[in-house]
C-alpha cells in the first residue's frame, strides 16, 4: 500500500466555500448579472474559448487596485475542517500543494498563510498597484494533468506518490494523473465515477479517515 508524500488540491470550492472565486469578487463588485455572466454562459456555449473567457473576466477590473482585489479574496471562508486536515497531512510529511484554474492572488495566500508548497494559478496583470486588465493563463479550467506532471518532477515522485482532490469536471485529469483521488463535495457525476473515493461531506476534517489506512491514524 503506498505511503502518499503528496497532497495536490484544487482551491475554488474545495479548499473554499466558494466554487468561483472569479465570480465571488464580481458579485462583491456588483458586475455579475447581466455583465461578467454572459461572459461565463458564452464559454458554457463553446461561442469563446477559455483564454478569452478569462481575458474578458479580467478586463471588467481594470483599474482596481490590487489591494482592494486581495481583500476581497481573504472575504472568501475556508472550507469547515481545513485547518485539521492540514494539520493532519503535515504531521504525516505530506507536502501540500495546489492546482488551480482560479486566481494567483487567493492561492498565494495558501503559500504565505499555511506553507503550501506548490501553488499555481493564473495571474492578473498589474502595474503600480492597479489591474492592467490583462492575465497571464497558466491552467486552463480542464487541463491540470501538466501541472501535475510538474509537481512530481519538482519532488521526484513516483504517480502513487500523489494523490489529488476536487470538486468539478476541470479536475478530472488531475485525477487521471495521481495515484488516487478524492471528489469532495463534489458536483461532476463525472467527476465521482472516476474518482477512488467519493466523499459527500463539506467538512475537510471527514477526509482524515479515508486517509489514515495509507497514513495511519491522527496524534
């Protein structure tokens, strides 16, 4: 049975409360219904591509300071049981990381806050402090598995090594690259017929058992 070193996650809706933290901060702003939403039902439609998605997303914040985007962002609650799970994977020697198609100003957090040891996501633009408009796409909402790829090349690790855990179709491939793989609170029956192990609940602290036959018990 493998010992996991690796702990890989998505953010939005998984490690948060919120599925989109994109949508969260237009909400916040007041720009999400007849605005910013078309926008999101133009990609559903398959009329736009993702990167152009993103862009027009983006370009609806230009001028914001960055600061006011940051505090937003902190709003946004972690997910019930975070900080036990963590906690948990951290007295085991798991490193943490994070894969995620949302914004680089809320993963930085999880770096600077807890010691994540991998993030990446995508980066607004900015210059003196304010939103140019423009992102720097690194993951794409469906296309994980590279950044997967990445990671186990960064800690040398074996695909049995890793294991990931999501909440939506966009993580599916991250799921086809790890050893194993947890759909929590999940909304993809996509998602779930894949995954190893299905988990309903929204209290990050419930993965701790389905984890101690690889890791072993919590203390």
């Amino acid at each position: 049975m493998p010992k996991f070193k690796l702990a890989l996650f998505d953010l939005d809706g998984t490690l948060t409360t919120e599925r989109s933290a994109w949508e969260y901060i237009h909400r916040r702003l007041g720009v999400w219904e007849g605005q910013a939403e078309k926008f999101q039902q133009a990609y559903l439609r398959c009329e736009i591509s993702y990167d152009d998605f993103c862009l027009l997303d983006a370009a609806v914040w230009k001028g914001m300071k960055v600061s006011t985007v940051k505090a937003i962002l902190r709003e946004i609650p972690l997910q019930p049981g975070f900080r036990e799970l963590i906690s948990y994977l951290r007295g085991k020697g798991v490193g943490l990381g994070i894969i995620s198609s949302g914004l680089s100003f809320l993963s930085e957090r999880f770096r600077e806050e807890f010691g994540f040891d991998y993030v990446v996501a995508n980066d607004l633009e900015a210059d003196d402090g304010l939103l140019t408009g423009g992102i720097r796409i690194k993951v794409h909402y469906d296309q994980k598995a590279e950044w997967v790829e990445d990671a186990r090349r960064k800690f040398g690790l074996e695909k049995e090594e890793v294991f990931a855990v999501g909440d939506s179709s966009g993580d599916i491939l991250m799921f086809q690259a790890c050893g194993f793989s947890i759909a929590f609170n999940c909304h993809s029956p996509q998602l779930e017929s894949m995954a190893s192990i299905c988990s309903p609940s929204k209290d990050l602290r419930h993965l701790i058992p389905i984890l101690t036959p690889y890791l072993g018990p919590p203390g």
